[in-house]
C-alpha cells in the first residue's frame, strides 16, 4: 500500500488532489467546522485553492502530509487527517490534524481517521513526536486525541493561533515513553 493512501476497516485516507478543493473549501468555510479554530476559516474558494497548494508543497517535499477521507469506494469527501511538521519547544514534531465535515461528526470517523494516521506515523517516523493541539473548550477533539493513542502532556501546553492550546503526545523524545505521563515533570528538558 503506498503512503498516499491509508486503510481502516472503514475509511480510505488519500492524499488530496485538485478535486478536492471544493470539499476543502465547504469544511472549512463551515462555522460550526472551525468554530474552535477561526484561524482555519476560510472565506473564499481562492483560499482552498492556496490551502490545498501548501498541502501539496507538503506532500511534495515530504512525501507526506494531510488526507481526504472517504468511506472505502464511495466518493463524497467526510473531511481531513494528517500530519505536518511543525515546531514545538525546540523539537520538530509532527502535528496531528483532523478535521470533519459537520454533518458527519458522531459517526467516529476522526477518532478511526487520527488513530490510522498515528499508527502510521509512530512506525514510519518513530523519532518525531506526534502532537494534536486542542483547544481546551473542545472536548470531542480532545477524546480523538486520546483514542488515537495520545496522552495530555500539561507541561507542553501553550499559546497556539486561536488561543491556549492544551498539548496531546505520543512518544516525547528523552522521556523512554510510548505516551506521556501527565505526572512525570519534564519542564526541564533542553
């Protein structure tokens, strides 16, 4: 199976294409989608379109990145999951990223999406943190953090783009750790 496209009992995870844009597009123009992270708005297709080039740029460089989801042989996109690297205290971590169309939440298809992309990650990139940040009011994303094998590292928590971000980790590089344990004082590793 090639890296551009995942597997779970349900979903298919493929790297997104042109087409794609108008879903892009919809979920993140939705206010309800976005409503914990209005940064992630968007307000024209124009900007999907440049959404979807920095994905690209991602993929291109990378050889990995965010994916469309879909139900196995069925068409209609039901949102996004995937990976960029990203910088977090001095480390280069991966950040996990999901984010599903509104009519489409409760079915668990974040929680399966995020949990393959984890999987995946720790195996092909065991050296890279994998790190979801959630905002503290947002309670689902915070349960998919958690089922998709993530632990709350209160240590890391800090500022992100839309406000405090409470900071999700599996595998904290110098901890010997396969998620961290939120009682175990790292503040101060260099």
């Amino acid at each position: 199976m090639s890296h551009e496209e995942l597997l779970t009992e349900r979903l298919s995870l493929r790297r997104p294409a042109p087409g794609d844009i108008d879903a892009i597009f919809t979920v993140h123009s939705d206010p309800l989608a976005c409503a914990h992270n209005p940064s992630d708005s968007l307000a024209t297709r124009v900007e999907a379109e440049n959404l979807y080039r920095r994905w690209d740029e991602h993929w291109r460089n990378f050889g990995f990145g965010y994916w469309v989801i879909r139900r196995h042989a069925a068409e209609p996109q039901l949102g996004f999951c995937g990976l960029k690297f990203m910088r977090l205290r001095q480390r280069r971590i991966l950040n996990l990223f999901y984010r599903i169309a509104p009519p489409r939440w409760g079915e668990g298809i974040a929680g399966e999406a995020a949990t393959e992309v984890v999987r995946w990650a720790t195996t092909r990139f065991p050296a890279h943190p994998v790190v979801a940040r959630v905002r503290p009011d947002n309670i689902a994303s915070q349960r998919v953090a958690v089922r998709a094998g993530l632990a709350r590292a209160e240590h890391l928590d800090d500022r992100g783009f839309d406000g405090f971000d409470l900071i999700f980790v599996c595998t904290w590089p110098g901890q010997g750790l396969s998620s961290v344990d939120p009682a175990v004082d790292v503040e101060g590793e260099p």
